[in-house]
C-alpha cells in the first residue's frame, strides 16, 4: 500500500515538472520569440525604448510588438494641446550618447536638432526672460507615432522615425548643413556641413529612408580659426561642434551659434520662395532661378517693360540682378526676431546680387538727392524721413550708413530703432489709401520696371564723363534711381493710384523702408536652396 502511495506521488511530481516544462517551452515560444520586441530594447532606441510594449492579442494566441518613435516635424512652440511637443521634451539620455551599431541614427538627430535649439533658444528671450510665443516661430517639434511590428518590411531591422521633405530640408539648413544632391523622389538625398551627414536611399516598399551620421569634433579647427576673421574665443561650455564658418557677401566669419531666423515666412527662403508681406496682401513669388524671376516679373508687369530692362542689364553683365534685387526688401514681411541678433537668412539671388538697399554709399547718395527733394518740394513725410536718417546716422554711424565693423554683433537698441521706423512707413502705406495693398504692389512694380536700368545708365555716365572714370557706379545709380521718379508717376497714374505728389512721395518712403529691412538682415552665402516644388511638401521621408 504504501509502495503504490509512493509510485503515485512521483507519477505526480513527475507530472507536475513535465506539465512545467510543457508551460515553460510554451511561454519561451510566445513571449521570447516575440517578432521585433528584441530589436526595440535600449541598446536600439536609447530612451525611446520605454515605448516599445508587448500586446496580447487572444484572437491569435500571440503577442504584437508595439512601439512608438517620433515624427519630426515644424511646429509652433505652443502645440503641447494637440500633442505636438518641441523638441526640448525628448527623452534625455544619461551622458553622452553611445553612438554604436545597434542604435538608431535617429536618436543622436534628435539630440543634433536640440542641440542647435538652444543657441536660438537663448537668443529668443525677451528683456523680461520669458520666451515670445507671438513671434510665429517655426519650432523643432515631434509627436509620437505608434506602430505594430507586424506592418514593418523585411528590409527593415530596426524602428524608424518619420518626417517630411519640406521639414527635414529645412532642419538640416538650420543646422548649418549645405543639400549636395536633393531628390527625394527618386530616393537621392546627400547633405553636409557643421559636422553632420546625410545620406538616403530608396527601400522597396517604403520609400526614401534617410541615414544621419554626426562627425567627430576635430578640436585642431579651432587652431586653424585663430586668424579668421571676427573670430571670437570658443564659449565656455560649448565645443567646437557647435562652430560654423558661415560667409557673408565673400567674407567669412567663424560663429558659435547659427542665427537664422526660425518662422514660416523665412522657412520660404531656403526654396528660392519670397515671402510677401501680409500686412499689404502681398503673394509669395518664387525667385530661385532666372526662369523664376522672368515669371515673377511678368506676373507683375505683364506688358513686359521690367523683363526687357532686365535683359538689357543683363548683356553687359550676365545673369546679374541689380534693380530686381530691391524685391526682398520691399516685399518681404520683416523677419529678424523682436528684442533678439536672430536676423540670418539665406541669400536668395545669384551671382551675389543683394542691391543698392545694402551699399553703404547707396544710402547717402539717397540723403544728398532727399535733402534735395526737400529743397524744393517737402512735405511731411519726407522731412521725417530726413529727420529719421539724421537720427540713425547720429547714433548708430557706421552701422546704418557707414562699413560696419561686424555686422553680426550689431547692439540690440539698433535693431528696435529700425524696426521702431519700419513700422512707422506700415503705419503710413496703411492710412495713404484704402486700396493701399493694391497701390503699394503697384508701387514695388514701378520701381522694378525702371530699376535694372541705371545699372547701364550708371555705366554709360562713367565711360563719358572724364572725371568719373575710376568712380564707383552703384551711387551713381542710385541717383537714377531718383531720376526715374515721373517714370514712376506715369505707371501708377495709368494704374489709377495717387497722384504725383503722392507718387513722390510712397516711393521716398517705400526706398527708406527698404533700408531699414536692409540693416535688420544678414544674408548668408554658399548655402545652395532647395527646389521650389518641395517647399511644403508632405512627402514622406524615413530615418533610419
């Protein structure tokens, strides 16, 4: 009896551990094979892993791999409530990232964007330490995108982030980044610069995915830069990672902080797109290329006076732009950021045309021909405007009309009297009529019809006259500029605005205004813009 007591109980014990083991083989099956769990641990996400979950699913007796990664994207600042963050919300990762095989490029991205976010971020505090929200900011942002593991290709091995053409272009410019090759269409993306690569190729299946590597830091750069101009000390706590050399109508400066201008008006420039200014109802006009600028001015002048001024121009000197380069001032709303140096854009125009709006000897050659004007026919507004230049020339000298001797560290005071002045000529474009949006685009019309020209009448007066042979001919153009006011007159009387007083006098200020947005901005050289047809596209584009 009690033999048979014990075979029962090691049947069971023996039952028992076979039942275990059966259970154990059974879990290690289900929960240990979970496809791609293995490849959303740490070691590949970083601090993103804590997304990654497993999901019972009783239907089919398994578990699915979840997890969640970023979409990167622009943003306002203030998107928290449609679960938009910005980009300082990011996971923070405990010291440096190890950047090995395993992780995903994605993970360091986000902290190269983040890292670049706190230069701007600093610049855009106000006097009183708080962030200005009202500034229409374009802000580095990323929501959470959950996805099964049960959708992912075979191609790939890893989770990946998701963001945009339009978007990504315009993160890497701001990073200091130039685009070699950009064709996202075709899978062809190569950008580089600041320390950071990209590189793209097209997955099966997928579409364009996206591959971002970050260079060692060579700290002998710092060495080499010693006798580069404006070159300031490295910052402490910053490291030569964060130095650019960013070149500014052919000079370079070597800088520890990029400071283009971060709202969706400027986000325009990096595609070749003016932004027009929407206090005036002005449109957006694509000048990226020479065949843009011909559109664009036949949208303006559709009986074609400007484009054969321009042509004109352009046999004594090729593809130059002189006249039509007086665009970006007249047109585009004012970017530079309130209270902050943050006033980088890229340049727009070829062969290094920025116009007479930049010269220094622009600037007095127009005070000589307004105290001029004043002489004879004053009126309000144009001894304020005298007034106004007198004001700037006294206090801020060779910063408003004279060779500055760094324009990238001009005082903040200055910034806030030009802007005080621009805002000042909206005033009066908005109260001179109530069909001011349509007179003032006339207005900008008038002068690029006439504009172009006084580059080769500027010439011809220095081939002709003996004294001016070694003269400089950009003042002298200016004074054409001047010259062409009852060409002015004549097109805004056919167009029905103003008369000829007041003609005189919205082109005064409309020059002045120009001047102002001038000073306010930097345009950055030698970073190539992106084609036009990609600004705002939703294009995917997939990081690897």
């Amino acid at each position: 009896m009690a033999s048979e007591t014990i075979l029962a109980i090691v049947a069971l014990v023996v039952s028992v551990v076979a039942l275990l083991i059966a259970v154990a083989q059974l879990l290690a099956q289900t929960v240990g094979t979970v496809e791609g769990y293995r490849r959303c641990q740490s070691s590949v996400l970083g601090g993103w892993s804590e997304h990654a979950k497993r999901r019972w699913r009783w239907d089919e007796f398994r578990f699915e791999t979840v997890f969640s990664t970023p979409e990167i994207l622009l943003s306002p600042r203030h998107m928290h409530r449609s679960g938009i963050f910005p980009i300082e919300d990011i996971p923070q990762e405990n010291g440096s990232i190890d950047v090995t095989n395993e992780l995903v490029c994605w993970v360091p991205l986000l902290r190269s964007i983040y890292e670049s976010v706190g230069s701007v971020f600093r610049s855009l505090h106000t006097s009183h330490g708080d962030i200005d929200l009202t500034s229409n900011l374009s802000w580095p942002s990323y929501r959470l995108m959950t996805r099964s593991w049960d959708f992912m290709t075979p191609d790939i091995v890893r989770p990946y982030a998701t963001t945009t053409v339009s978007d990504i272009a315009i993160l890497a410019c701001r990073m200091g980044m130039i685009w070699k090759e950009f064709n996202p269409a075709m899978g062809v993306m190569e950008g580089h610069g600041a320390n950071h690569i990209f590189s793209a190729t097209k997955l099966r299946g997928i579409g364009t995915m996206l591959t971002y590597t970050k260079m060692p830091v060579d700290y002998k750069v710092e060495r080499e830069l010693q006798g580069a101009r404006g070159f300031q000390q490295r910052p402490k706590g910053l490291d030569m990672s964060e130095c650019s050399i960013i070149n500014v109508l052919g000079k370079n400066y070597p800088v520890f902080s990029l400071k283009f201008i971060w709202t969706s008006a400027a986000d325009m420039l990096w595609f070749g797109i003016l932004p027009g200014n929407p206090t005036f109802n002005l449109p957006n006009l694509k000048v990226r290329t020479q065949g843009d600028i011909r559109e664009t001015l036949f949208q303006l002048d559709p009986e074609g006076v400007a484009v054969r001024h321009l042509k004109g121009m352009q046999l004594l000197r090729h593809d130059y732009l002189h006249g039509f380069a007086d665009i970006i001032p007249m047109m585009a709303p004012w970017l530079q950021q309130m209270d902050t140096i943050v006033n980088w854009y890229p340049r727009l125009l070829e062969n290094n045309t920025v116009g007479l709006t930049w010269y220094h000897t622009c600037y007095k050659s127009f005070k000589v021909n307004l105290n001029q004007y004043n002489g004879s026919t004053p009126s309000d507004q144009t001894e304020y405007i005298a007034t106004a230049y007198e004001e700037l020339s006294r206090d801020f000298k060779e910063e408003w009309d004279g060779i500055s001797q760094n324009l990238l560290q001009r005082p903040e005071r200055f910034f806030q009297k030009l802007r005080f002045e621009y805002d000042k000529t909206t005033s009066y474009f908005n109260a001179l009529d109530k069909r001011m949006s349509l007179a003032y685009l006339h207005l900008v019309t008038a002068h690029l019809r006439e504009a172009p020209r006084s580059y080769v009448d500027a010439q011809q007066r220095i081939r002709s006259s003996s004294h001016l042979h070694r003269a400089d001919w950009k003042p002298i153009a200016m004074d054409y500029y001047w010259k062409y006011m009852p060409d002015y007159v004549r097109f805004m009387s056919s167009m029905g605005d103003m008369d000829k007083s007041k003609v005189e006098e919205a082109w005064i200020t409309l020059m002045f205004r120009a001047f102002l947005w001038m000073r306010a901005h930097v345009p950055v050289d030698h970073f190539p813009l992106v084609p036009s047809q990609y600004y705002g596209s939703r294009l995917p584009v997939y990081i690897s």
